[in-house]
C-alpha cells in the first residue's frame, strides 16, 4: 500500500514560504510539484500563437476552448501538452515572459485554471490561495502557511532593510486584498512560519502528514 496521500495541498499568503515547502516536501514524498502558473504560460503562448489580443478575456477563453491542454504532473517536472504536442519548452519565451502578467491578470481565466488542475491524475504537492478550500477541497492534506507581514517583508528584501517598511506596507495592503482568497480551508492544518526555519516548517508538514497516514 503507498502511503504517499494523493493530494497535497499549502496555501497561505504572499511570502509566506509555501511555493519553497511545497517544492520540499514534494521531493521528499517522490511525487510531482504541480506548478499552476505554468496554465496561464500556456494560455499566454495560445493568445500569441492565435494572434489574439491579451486584453480580451472573452477571446482568449473561447480559443483555449478549441485546444485539448493538460498539465502533466511528474517527480522530475511538470509537461504542458497541447493537443497531444509537448509545448513545455516553448512557454518561457521572451515573447511569453512579455505578455503573461497580461493574460494571467483576467479574472475569469482562473476557472480555466482550476478546470485543468482538476484533470491533473497520480499525486502531487501544490501550493497557491486557494487550493485546499475551493479547488481540491478532498484533498488527503491541506496547510495553510502565515506569517507576521513584517517577517513575510523581512523573507523578500533580504538584506535590503531600507525597503522592508515600504515592502511590509505592501504586503499588508496585499493581504487586505486577498483577504477572501486567502483563507484557509476548515479542516487545514495552519502552521505560523514566522519563528521557524524552512527545515522546520517541512519537517512539521511531513510529521503531520506521516502521523496521519500511520493513524489510517
């Protein structure tokens, strides 16, 4: 019997410390890091490959809907197909790098999203918002990581310590705007990152999720 849960999945806020823990334990379970960004690469390469214009979110969700795309999901990498051809080499262009803040500032293209994660199959570890909550509600694990805004601001500017007050007021503002999404599902395990090391917060996931799996 594996005792590798089908799905894991940590969310938590901007600097939180979930796309490094998620990375982490995925490679410590042997299963996959589905990296969700990827989608709206591949939905920018469509746009740009279909001459249609990055502003019209109506149009760029009726094209995709021309095109069969899967996210595959494996320990050594994530693969984009679309109709069946590998596009994974194609999707960090200059020209995608260009136009994907664009294209991934739609609102509506995160059901399309979350519509591709969904067909993902085998096991995986993902991080975002929302994933526990709304998109893989039955998932065998959920965490959300927190963190004090000031410690969260401390993690991005590094040694920069003249931009930390500005950076920390943008995460707050940041957090108030998320504050919806943002939000950990009912039955997730949170974890406050803040006074711990990224190996403790991995070894606490782990601890959580071997512990559970030894109680089943």
């Amino acid at each position: 019997m594996n005792p590798v849960p089908s799905i894991i999945t940590l969310d938590g806020p901007a600097a939180s410390g979930k796309s490094s823990v998620a990375q982490r334990v995925a490679d410590t379970l042997g299963v996959a890091f589905v990296s969700s960004g990827l989608l709206y690469r591949l939905a920018t390469l469509v746009t740009l490959q279909r001459d249609v214009d990055a502003n019209d979110v109506a149009a760029i969700l009726a094209e995709l809907d021309l095109h069969d795309v899967r996210l595959h999901a494996d320990p050594n990498g994530n693969r984009l197909t679309l109709d069946d051809k590998d596009v994974t080499d194609e999707l960090h262009t200059d020209a995608v790098d260009g136009a994907v803040s664009i294209v991934a500032a739609h609102p509506e293209l995160r059901a399309w999203v979350n519509a591709r994660l969904r067909e993902i199959e085998g096991s995986f570890v993902i991080d975002g918002r929302d994933m526990g909550r709304d998109v893989f509600p039955n998932a065998a694990h959920k965490f959300f990581l927190t963190a004090r805004p000031e410690v969260r601001a401390a993690r991005r500017v590094g040694e920069r310590s003249a931009d930390l007050a500005a950076v920390t007021e943008a995460i707050r503002q940041r957090d108030e705007g998320d504050q919806r999404q943002s939000r950990p599902a009912d039955d997730a395990t949170l974890i406050d990152t803040s006074d711990l090391t990224l190996q403790q917060v991995i070894d606490r996931v782990l601890d959580t999720i071997h512990a559970t799996e030894g109680a089943t």
